[in-house]
C-alpha cells in the first residue's frame, strides 16, 4: 500500500511555467533517468519506476499481485504557484488513471493535491474521487506549515466527504538544510517528520473532529510510536502547552490510524503490532527505492506470527483503510 511510480516522461514543467525547480527526467541511458530538479541532479531511478508491466514481474516474484501506487513526494511542488501546481497535479493523477485502467488487477492509486491552494486542492479531490481513486498522499508538512493550520482543515473535511483515504508521507524535513551529510535527512528528518505530522493532527484536534478520516502514516509512523510515552508524559506536565486545542490524551489515538509495516526490524515491527493493533498495520514497501522494504514484506514471514495476523498486514487492513471495510 506504499509504493512509488512515475511517468516515463515528464513535461519540463520549469520551463512551461516560466520559474521553479520542478522535476523533469534526464533518460541519459537505456532503463534508466536522471529526475532533474531544475538543473540539479536530484536522483537517479531505474525503469521499475515508470514501467508498469516490469513492476508487475517483480512483484510476482514475491507473492504480490497488486500495488498501491502514488507519485513519489519531491513531486509534491507545494512551494509552486496553486494552478501550476494543480496542473502538475492533474498529470501526475491522469497517468496514474490510466496505468489503473490499463491494469485494474494489479494497480490502485493515490492522487496527489496542490496543498498550498485549499479551493484548487478541493477542486482535484473531487476529481480524484470521480477517476475512482481511493484516497490522496500528501507530505508532513505544507511549506513547513503543519497539518493542523486552519487553512487545511477544509481539505481534511473534504476527504472525509468524499470517502478519501489519506496517506502522509514525510517530506521537506525539518532540519535538512542543516544536516546533509550522512544522508541525516532521510535517517533522521523522515521520522521526525512523520512524528511531527501525527501531533500535529493529534493535538490541532484534526483527528478529534474528523473521527470518520481514515489516516495512514508512512514508515511505521516514523518516530511517534517509539516516542509516544514521551509525548503522552509532555502532554501530562504540561498541558498548559500541549493540551491547548485539543484535551484528549494522545495514547487515547492508538488504533485509531493506520501505519505501514516498512520498519526492517522484526523486534520493532512486534512493537508496533502490539502498541497500535493488528488491525492497524499495512503492508508497505516504499518500493523501488533502496530504503525501501524491497522483498515485500518476507521478513514478516519469518516471525512466526499467527497466519491471522499476516493475513489482516498483507491485505485485509489496507482495504479496511482504504474502503473502510
């Protein structure tokens, strides 16, 4: 339920809009791309990144028939201008249509939404529930603005309409400018990141008035689970703090959202099973890139955990997020 996909081409966006270091791709070599950021080299990706059919082969090769794919967050754009980034939008969602039309058996998709415009971002949900989408990606953050700003709620409230499930996927980390080396931002910025976003619904009272959204946190949460006896104990001292807009404890959530199962360690998946539930963890890979789980999951296979439990990890739990069944 937390892979990536791109077209095989993109528009050169920077180019067309006049401004802006958005993603293009530079297919400097047979199966593989350049993604461009502007003129700066920003990854490279191979052909399981855009080519539907090969990931499908991959797949087979680990007993997985169908993915959930989405745009991959660099192409988010939510520091462009709104309409640019809806039309940017728009692209990105109509490919990922059509590679669901073309594949209805091994495909579901995740649009994605000009944040930074709450009418425009409306405006492409209720297209992405007319192209039969289950639900939207969006990052951690808005600009470093956090989720629970006045300005989003209506997007939220709108999801929640529209029956659209909602996976954060961490992005723009805080910090990054400043800790480049090591590759800190993706070690480091990406779970805080993610941490950051659940407490910030959490204690926004996004959660607490959308009790019908159905949230998903990429990465196993990043760091908010490991952490949560510390952020309940900030919210305990300190309410005059945390408690300010919403007093319903933190702990009080658990089992009330989604995580993926990308943790590459059996003790902290056991961990993140018996904090948020059975019923609460999805079978994600963040596939193709490297830190991602890319043998789909077999590790779970290798802990002895009841057939039950893999059954609701490997499917059930991610048609219960995303068709609330």
């Amino acid at each position: 339920m937390h892979t990536h996909l791109l077209p095989e081409r993109l528009p050169d966006f920077g180019k067309q809009f006049g401004y802006g270091d958005f993603i293009h791709l530079d297919h400097h070599r047979p199966g593989y791309a350049r993604m461009m950021k502007g003129n700066h080299f920003f990854r490279e990706i191979e052909r399981n990144c855009w080519d539907p059919e090969l990931r499908i082969h991959e797949y087979a090769s680990h007993n997985t028939p169908l993915q959930v794919v989405c745009t991959i967050p660099v192409m988010f754009s939510y520091w462009a201008k709104g309409a640019d980034c809806l039309e940017l939008s728009k692209y990105l969602n109509d490919h990922l249509a059509g590679v669901v039309d073309d594949y209805p058996e091994h495909y579901l998709a995740l649009g994605t939404i000009p944040m930074q415009d709450t009418d425009l971002a409306i405006q492409e949900l209720q297209r992405i529930k007319a192209l039969g989408f289950p639900g939207i990606q969006i990052g951690s953050n808005v600009n470093q603005l956090n989720l629970s700003e006045a300005q989003f709620f209506p997007i939220f409230e709108a999801c929640q309409d529209l029956d659209l499930a909602i996976l954060v996927h961490p992005w723009e980390m805080m910090g990054e400018a400043e800790m480049k080396k090591y590759w800190l931002p993706w070690l480091v910025g990406m779970p805080a990141e993610t941490s950051r976003a659940i407490c910030s619904l959490i204690f926004g009272g996004v959660m607490e008035r959308l009790p019908r959204l159905r949230w998903c946190f990429a990465h196993a949460g990043g760091s908010f689970l490991t952490t949560i006896g510390r952020v309940q104990h900030g919210f305990d001292c300190r309410p005059d703090l945390v408690a300010v807009d919403n007093p319903v404890p933190p702990r009080n959530y658990l089992g009330k959202f989604w995580v993926d199962s990308a943790t590459h360690d059996p003790a902290l998946l056991r961990f993140v099973l018996e904090t948020v539930g059975e019923d609460k963890v999805c079978l994600g890979s963040d596939y193709p890139f490297p830190l991602g789980d890319l043998e789909i999951g077999s590790f779970m296979e290798n802990m002895q955990l009841p057939a039950h439990t893999l059954e609701k990890i490997f499917y059930k739990n991610t048609l219960a997020w995303l068709h609330g069944e």
